[in-house]
C-alpha cells in the first residue's frame, strides 16, 4: 500500500486553504489526530512540510493521511500512471511511486 502513496511539498500552510481540496482535507484530518487543538495542529502544517497521502473512494473526500479508513480509488492510481502531470500553483509533486 505505501508504493501507491504520494508525497507533496505544499508551499502554502494547510491551515490556509478553505476549499475542500486535498490540503483541506489533509489539515482536517491533522487536526482530528490533534483532538481538534487548533494551535496544535497549525504547528503541524506550516508552509513548506511534505505530506504524504493516498486517494481515496469517499462521499465529500478524495484524500486520507490514514489509507487504512477509506478504500482506495485504484482507478485514479491508474490515471495517474499513465497521465502524470505537475500543477504550477501551490503544490509541487516531488515524489509519486505508483505500481
């Protein structure tokens, strides 16, 4: 399971992001780890952190820091085999190990 893992650099603190994009769902997931301590997990998520990730199958979710909660969407791992491509904004792709 960790080969189909992804590890980003994310430039931007995930504290900051209010759309229910990936870093959201990351820091969320922080913060429930940190029984929801606020100042706790923000020190968990400055700028510039690597995060490791899987995608996942889930209503309102794309993305888990605890793969063993949510099935995995094998059908994105296989895109992303075939159609690998780095966003220019906030989030640079730094390693991707999908088999």
């Amino acid at each position: 399971m960790d080969k189909l893992s992804f590890s980003l650099e994310f430039k931007d603190a995930l504290y900051t992001h209010t759309r229910n994009d990936t870093q959201k769902q990351i820091y969320t997931e922080i913060l429930e780890d940190c029984d929801n301590d606020v100042q706790l997990a923000n020190s968990k998520c400055e700028a510039g952190r690597v995060y490791r990730y899987w995608k996942i199958k889930a209503k309102y979710r794309k993305a888990t820091i605890h793969p063993k909660k949510y099935e995995l969407d094998m059908q994105k791992y296989k895109e992303g085999l075939f159609n690998h491509k780095t966003s220019n904004t906030s989030i640079r792709l730094l390693v991707s190990q999908i088999v």
